[in-house]
C-alpha cells in the first residue's frame, strides 16, 4: 500500500506557507489557513487508503452489492405487494417473535397468536411491517451506492455534471483538489488555471503538495480539462475560475 513520505514538520510548514503563498491567500487569513491545511492533508491521506485498499476487490464487491440491490428490491415489492390479511398476519407474528422469541411448542405460538390479537397489538404489528419495509429499502439504497462508476475506475476525466462529497463518487485526488479549493477560496485566496496553456497557480501548488501526499496520490500526467472542471465545481455557483 503506497504511505505518505515521511519527512521533517519544518519541510510541511514551509509547504504549507508557499501553498498560501500561491493561492493569493491574504496576509491576515493566512494563519488560519496554514492551520487548516495540515487536516486536508490528513484526509487526503485517508480517501488514498480507502481507495487503494478497495479498487483491487472492486469488480467482486461491485457484483455481489448489485446483486444485494437485486434482491432488495424484489423484497421490497413482495411486502408492499402483501394483501391486508397477509399484512397483519405477518405483523402479529412478528410482534409475537419480539416479546417472546422462538415458541416451545405449536400450540404455545398459537395462545401467543390470539393473546396478542385480543390485546389490541395488530396495529403494532402493522408497525413492524412498515418498518421491515424501510430497512430492506435503506439496505437497497445502500446497495446501490456507486462509488467508482467506468470513467473514473479506468482514470478518465470525470463526467461534467461531478459530484460532490456527499455522495462518494469522487477520486481521491479530484476529492482533494475540491477541497483544497474550497479551503482556498473560504479564507479569501483564489488559484488560477489556464487549459491551454497548461499554466496556473493551481498546477503549481499540487506540485508543491505533491511530495508530502502518498507516493501514487496525484496523476503522473495532470489532465487539464479535469482539473478545470474540479476547480468549476468548488467555487460557489456562477463564480468562474480564474485564468491568471
């Protein structure tokens, strides 16, 4: 698993300071912003874990969670498609299992049965279901999750529409970039990225970050158009990054 070079808190600190430095961040954030840095490194060394320990086992997680969201959602259909008869059947039986676990005899479950049944606890059972009903949808949803879809798995550009952290399809590096991004611009500093010309203080703060970030973390090879549109979806709406 590729760690994070180990080297000397001066050598973080003088990055930290020429990030600041580049990203324009004025002199009186500039120390809560070199405060902040230190923790998106940390995270960055976090996402890395996660997705160098899971991409190797992607495809075999992938197929079994796709089928798990298969069958969810089978499930889910056969309980909204029970009739009210089936419903409440299944309701007091499950209230039964809940107050009294498994029934030492058949004829011990069915004086449970009706006790329940006089004692007004259907509706409760009809609670039951409901809730059965949310968890297979809550483990079908889960299911479903896409962490890494085609374009990011093979390292292409991501789709123009990326999404953002609260939903995890994201790279690790592109989570970064967002971030530092963010950081930037909340402490009033802004980066700048011209495709074209493959120029901006952007690219040359990744390269400052680069050594101190896990061996494999940032791309060989920088692919522009991908950082632009990261840098795009960091800023807040209909504010455009800068070129210069």
């Amino acid at each position: 698993m590729a760690t994070a070079r180990d080297e000397p808190a001066d050598l973080i600190d003088d990055a930290i300071i020429r990030i600041a430095e580049r990203a324009k961040v004025p002199i009186e954030r500039r120390v809560d912003f070199c405060a902040a840095l230190p923790g998106l490194f940390k995270l960055a060394r976090t996402w890395h874990e996660w997705d160098v320990t899971s991409a190797p086992k992607r495809k075999a997680i992938d197929r079994q969670l796709k089928q798990l969201e298969k069958d969810a959602t089978a499930f889910k259909a056969m309980l909204e498609g029970l009739d009210d008869a089936a419903r409440k059947t299944l309701g007091i039986y499950a209230r039964r299992h809940e107050l009294f676990g498994a029934a030492a005899t058949d004829e011990q479950l069915r004086f449970q049965v009706m006790d329940l049944i006089e004692g007004g606890q259907v509706e409760i059972g009809l609670s039951r279901v409901g809730l059965f009903t949310k968890v297979v949808d809550d483990i079908r949803t889960a299911a479903s999750t896409r962490e890494w879809p085609p374009s990011s798995a093979k390292g292409g550009a991501p789709s123009k529409s990326l999404h953002l952290p609260g939903n995890p399809n994201v790279r690790a590096f592109d989570l970064f970039v967002i971030e530092l991004e963010r950081l930037v611009y909340s402490h009033g500093g802004r980066t700048t990225l011209d495709k074209n010309y493959g120029t901006g203080t952007l690219i040359k703060i990744i390269d400052v970050a680069r050594p101190h970030l896990p061996n494999d973390f940032v791309p060989d090879k920088l692919k522009l158009s991908r950082l632009r549109r990261l840098q795009q979806q960091a800023r807040p709406t209909g504010q455009k990054p800068l070129r210069k």
